[in-house]
C-alpha cells in the first residue's frame, strides 16, 4: 500500500470493450483517477480479463488469461478497471489459479489491491477531488449484476453522481435486475435475452429520464442497441464519462456529430 | 416424469410466444419478490439467520450416515416403519405395496416435488389406485394433467379464467353457471376435496425437515391439506430425500424461519406441523400405520462430489421468484420437475448432462438467486462448474466453443492481438458508418436480431493512448 504522502501509482485496466468499442470510457477512467491524485499507466500486454472462457467453462484458458493479466498488472499500488464484471473476474484469479502455489500467491497479492472503477474512486480514495463536472441532464442508473453482487457496487456511483452539478438522478423500478446480456447468453438465447433488455427499456423509460447511466460496457452496449431498435430517445454513457465531464458527445451507438 | 430438458430452447420461444401464460406470469411476476422483501427487512439478522441455516446443512451433510441412522431409529422406536429407496423404482415399488397391502381404493397426496420426482402419481393410478392431489395448486394441474410448473405454487401459469373452465368441466358440466370468482372456485375445490379426504384410504404426504433426535417430520402448508393428507386415512406414507434430515427440533425451527420468509414472504406458514409416528393407544386420530420412504435417487452421488452445496437446498423457491429467465418463461420450458436455477444445477444430476444442454448456459450469471437463496447456494458458481464439465466433455456446440476458443487465442497474444483489434474496430466503425451503430452485421450469431450494435469509434483506447503518450514525450 502507498504512503499517504506519495500519489499512488495505478496500473488501468481498461477492459476489451471499453479499448475496441468506446475508448473514451478507458480516456474517462484516467481523467478522474488523475484528478484524485493518481499516477496512471495502462500496462503493456492487457487484452481480456479471461470472462468469456470463465464463463464459458473453459478454465484452462481463463487461467492463461488470468496469468498474462496479473504478469501486466503486478508491481503497482492498485489496479484499477472501468467494470464491475471484469474487476470481479479478476477478483476470481487466486481460486482459479490455485493448483499453482506460485501464482495464486501472486493472484492473491493482485487481487488485493484490484477496485471497480467508482468502488476506488469512493471506497479508497474517499469520493475526493473530482474533476469539476456538470450534465444537465436527468438520468437513471443500471447496476450492472457482477459488481453490484460480487464487488457490492451500489452506493459508489451515487455518491459520485450526487456530486455532479445540474444532474438528476431518478431511479428505475428493478434498477438490480439483469438487463439479459450476460456475454455469450445474449446471443446463445437472443430470445430470452431480448425480453430481459425489453423489460430492462422499459423500466428505463418510465423514469422520463434523458440517460441512461452504467458502469459497465456490456449491459450499456446492450441497453444501447435496444433502445436504439425500439426508436426510444434515451442516449447511454458510461458512469465514468459524466463524471469526468465527458458526457456531450455523441452516446453509445448514437449518431457521430 | 419424461424429461424434455433437451429442447428447452424450442420450449423457451414457445413461452415466451405463449399469451396466456404470459398473463398468468405477468399477475403472479413481483409478488413472491415483494413478501419476501419485507419479510427480510422486518427480521432483524436475516443475513446472520441465512449463516446459521447454511452452518446447520452443512454440518448435517457432513454426518448424514450418522443423523440418518438416528432419525431412522427414533421413526422405529416411535413404532413407524423406515424404508430405503436406492432410487425412483424401489420408492415406487415400496409405496405400491404399501397400499396394497393396505387393500387402499383412494390415496390423497399433499404436495410433495420427490413424489413428482418418481413419477409417484402415474405409478400408482397404474396400480389401480385412485390419487388425489390436495394442495389446490396441484389439484388444479392434476385435472389439467400437466406438471407443476413452480415448486410451490405448481399452478402458477394458470390463470383464473383456464382454471374455472377447468373445474366447469370436471365437477359439475357445463349446464351449472360457470364459476367466475376465486373464492367461489376455492369453496368449490374445497367441498370437492373433502369428501376425498373422508374416504382415503392412504395419505402420503413430503417433509420439509426430518429432525435426527425426534424422529419427528415437519410439513408446512398454507392450505391444512397435508394436515388432513396424514390425520383422516389409517395409512400415512412420508416420502422424502435423504437431504431433509436435520439434527434437532431447534435447528428445524431455525430453517423454518428462513423457508416461510424466503418462499412466501411470511414470517411462518398457516400450517406446521410435527409428525412423530403413528396414533398412540390413547390417541384419539391418526394413522395406524405409518412409514417413512427415505429416498437416495443420486443424493449420495451428489454428497460425494462437486455438487454436493446443491444438497442444502430447502426447496422455498425464492431462486424461481428472482431468476429473470423463470420469470420469462414460467417452468415448463425446463422440461423436467425441478425448474429455474435450482432446478437447472438439480436436473442434469437425475436425467444427465447432456440431456439437459442447455440447462446450465440458459443463465445470465447474474447471482440474484444466490442472493437471495436461505442456506446460501452458490447457484452460479455451480452452474458454471456443469459449463466446465460441458466444455471438457466437447458437449460446448460447435461455433461457439471455436468463437471463445479464438477469442481466447488471440487474447493470448497481445502483440498479434493489437493489429487485429484495430483492423477489426476500424472495419466495425466502417459498417456503422455515421449513424454509429449497424443494424445487421456479418456472422452475427443473434444479438441483431432484435439490437442494434454499436460500432464504436474505429480505434482504439490502447493505440490513442501511445499515440498522445508519445506526441507528449515529443
């Protein structure tokens, strides 16, 4: 752990999603750790956190994964990820690895110091020193299932949010309630998963609100593509990116300006 | 009960294209959910109760030979007979001749999901036997000749408007006027059911709990069916799985608290009830006869391998209630008796793993069931642990094992991965052109076929950040 005088050293894991499909989640997440006083790096060597193969029942390589992901991500004070799932899975590295003394060792040292996005920003860096952010904007917020149940992720985004001038935030009913993407399930069951993101729209769009917020790629990308088929008005951002004041752009899978 | 777990994703479609069962979903959806929300919230420790229930299973599994033995001991001591059912054919076999030896005409049956487990019902119409079912829920679906769809309120997918013409046609024809409200169907089930009870011959009934020190066995019901299952007819048969032995009356009464809370959000069921034996001398009723059918049917499979947390399941159902797919679909499209996540860690132990593909995949992983299971499951963890023998097995379907295993490849590595990325995202960014977003893209295994897909913005995070990182240190 860091001396309290010196800023922490955090490695970013930006996530595949957030470096293939929306780098300014990944631009968000460094704005807001550098404005807490945080030296950022983005490792050399980070691809996949290894969640699909977890998922998919394929240990062996979720294990290589995991072992490429910690051999990038040791050696800093914390490691840092915009997403509640893929902090989760690192979170299951030490079990997954625990055959090799060694590594789990070292999946257990990483895994110590490894924090959701907004968890880090609030839970260990006490919710200080923002970079100044305005959105006037009413909202609601999904929690994504992974961070919500296996990091408890729930109060953190708020916090931050509250703290958000010109912002209102209005909750949805089921606000804890799948949105059916779930990686590979949304399009191995695209049926099930379409009722599930349906529902999910439509408790959205009883809030009136304008944004729909996450802190997670995967149910954004979902929620997008679906309120974007239903012809609904809603635009979808990252948490991070209204918190870092980026959110006037142009939302996920909406109209380039 | 003939599983159809193997086409659980025709069966799915088919739900969710289903009006009628729809409605009935829709009506019953949220108030399970919203009972037991506020039956935990006025509990104070609910978490520290959901412990202790866990603790008191888990110990009972791990001495399940001893706790067994004792509860087998007192039931004889208490002058009732124990029987040992390997599997669904010899507690079928037993329960048979139990009746016949009985000379039974009638059986009654209060509810009972290791009964719909051996098939018990067609084995002994079968027989010869009359059964009737006299929990309501069941009695609705016994008429209608269809399995439970939930495994405390079985009739869930019913709506009021099919069960009424149900009865219309099963108690009185078509010339009575039909009846339309739920209290009139209830007193009509009710005088119905009665006159069965009256005339029973054998009553056979679960267990929620069998208490190791006692030999007492514990039933709730909301209805006082099981009461009158057990107490009326001069032969009483409990059938229960080797899982439902407890230790004490007070680790009983424990797990009580958390099953009326987790399954219907009540702080304990209208019914409780402790059976301990047959009517003594100076006992006024009960059962002269009375046999206790203890059922293995791969429960001690399950004790000795990675399945065994499944064991301590209570059945409350409060996983069914919060599963977004049951809640979609309903049970049937589960294809055997045990439906939502329980159900979908429990049936491919009975009927096979690969028998029930579909089963263990058909899930989000999204851990609301374990959060809000009573003795803690760690449902997704177990169904991720089926996935893993699925993809060892090579049972994981043919594109999308390759897809993950690619994947996977790539991710491996990075130096190959970079390039291919950002060829990849440019070509996205291309098919979204302007718009940011494609509505059909190629080799999409399902996502367009009712989502848009954002293409993202054609670089990515990895190669801006070297980029600026090496504009600054120009």
């Amino acid at each position: 752990m860091p001396e309290p005088s010196r800023s922490p050293r955090v490695a970013l894991f930006v996530t595949c999603l957030a470096d293939l499909l929306r780098p300014q989640v990944g631009f968000a997440a460094v704005k807001l750790l550098e404005a807490a006083g945080c030296r950022v790096e983005v490792p050399e060597g980070q691809t996949c956190c290894g969640q699909p193969a977890y998922n998919s029942g394929d240990r062996a390589d979720a294990a290589a994964l995991a072992r490429q992901t910690i051999a990038a991500c040791e050696g800093y004070d914390y490691v840092v990820l915009p997403s509640g799932s893929c902090a989760g899975m690192l979170h299951q590295y030490p079990q997954l690895l625990a055959d090799d003394p060694a590594w789990a060792e070292r999946a257990r040292r990483l895994t110590a110091r490894t924090h959701e996005l907004t968890s880090f920003l609030t839970d260990v860096l006490g919710a200080k020193a923002l970079p100044p952010a305005r959105f006037d904007h009413t909202v609601t917020y999904h929690d994504g299932c992974a961070g919500l149940r296996e990091l408890g992720v729930k109060r953190q985004p708020r916090q931050l949010l509250a703290q958000v001038t010109g912002l209102n935030l209005i909750e949805m009913r089921d606000t804890d309630v799948c949105c059916g993407f779930g990686g590979t399930f949304c399009v191995k069951y695209p049926e099930l998963s379409t009722r599930m993101v349906s529902d999910k729209c439509a408790n959205i769009a009883a809030t009136g609100a304008e944004v729909v917020l996450a802190g997670e790629l995967g149910c954004l990308f979902n929620i997008a593509g679906r309120l974007a088929r239903e012809g609904r008005a809603v635009k979808a951002l990252h948490v991070a990116e209204v918190l870092a004041g980026m959110g006037d752009g142009p939302g996920i899978g909406e109209e380039r300006s | 009960m003939k599983s159809t777990a193997h086409r659980f994703k025709a069966q799915a479609t088919a739900a969710l294209a289903n009006a009628e069962l729809q409605r009935a979903l829709h009506k019953a959806g949220g108030g399970f959910v919203d009972k037991r929300r506020a039956a935990v919230a006025a509990f104070p420790d609910f978490e520290g109760l959901r412990e202790r229930g866990k603790r008191i299973k888990d110990h009972t599994l791990c001495h399940l030979d001893v706790y067994l033995a004792r509860f087998a001991a007192q039931v004889e001591a208490n002058g009732g007979k124990v029987h040992w059912a390997e599997d669904g054919e010899a507690a079928r076999r037993i329960i048979l001749d139990i009746c016949r030896r009985a000379r039974a005409r009638s059986v009654t049956k209060a509810k009972t999901m290791v009964g719909e487990e051996i098939g018990i019902n067609d084995a002994l119409e079968a027989g010869g036997f009359e059964v009737v079912e006299t929990d309501l829920g069941e009695y609705i679906i016994q008429l209608a000749k269809e399995p439970p769809s939930h495994i405390i309120a079985p009739a869930i997918h019913k709506t009021r408007e099919q069960i009424s013409a149900l009865f219309d046609q099963h108690h009185h024809g078509s010339h009575t006027p039909r009846l339309r409200e739920v209290p009139e169907l209830v007193d009509e089930a009710r005088q119905v059911l009665r006159n069965k009870f009256l005339g029973a011959d054998v009553g056979i009934t679960g267990a929620n709990f069998l208490v190791a020190d006692t030999g007492t066995v514990v039933l709730v019901t909301n209805e006082g069916n099981a009461d009158l299952s057990l107490t009326l007819p001069d032969t009483h048969i409990v059938l229960a799985g080797i899982e439902k032995v407890v230790p004490t009356l007070a680790d009983a009464t424990t797990l009580l608290r958390l099953l009326a809370r987790s399954a219907t959000g009540q702080e304990i069921s209208t019914y409780t009830t402790f059976v301990t034996g047959a009517r003594r001398p100076d006992e006024p009723d009960g059962p002269s006869d009375y046999h206790v059918v203890l059922l293995d049917n791969g429960r001690s499979r399950m004790l000795a391998d990675e399945f065994r947390e499944m064991l301590r399941c209570i059945r409350c159902g409060a996983c069914l209630n919060h599963c977004p797919v049951y809640s979609a679909i309903g049970g049937h499209a589960y294809g055997w008796v045990y439906p939502g996540p329980m159900g979908s860690v429990l049936t491919p132990q009975f009927v096979g793993l690969d028998a029930a593909y579909d089963l263990p995949n058909a899930c989000t992983l999204n851990g609301r069931c374990q959060s809000v299971c009573p003795v803690k499951i760690p449902l997704p963890s177990l169904l991720r642990r089926l996935r893993e023998r699925q993809f060892e097995r090579g049972h994981t379907k043919g594109a999308a094992r390759w897809a993950l295993r690619a994947w996977a490849w790539l991710a491996q590595r990075p130096r190959l991965y970079r390039p291919l990325a950002g060829s990849a995202v440019r070509l996205l960014a291309l098919l979204g052109g302007k718009r940011g977003r494609a509505r059909r893209l190629p080799l999409d295994p399902g996502w367009t076929v009712s989502r848009d897909f954002p293409t993202g913005a054609g670089s990515t995070f990895q190669a801006q950040w070297h980029k600026r990182r090496k504009q600054g240190d120009d």
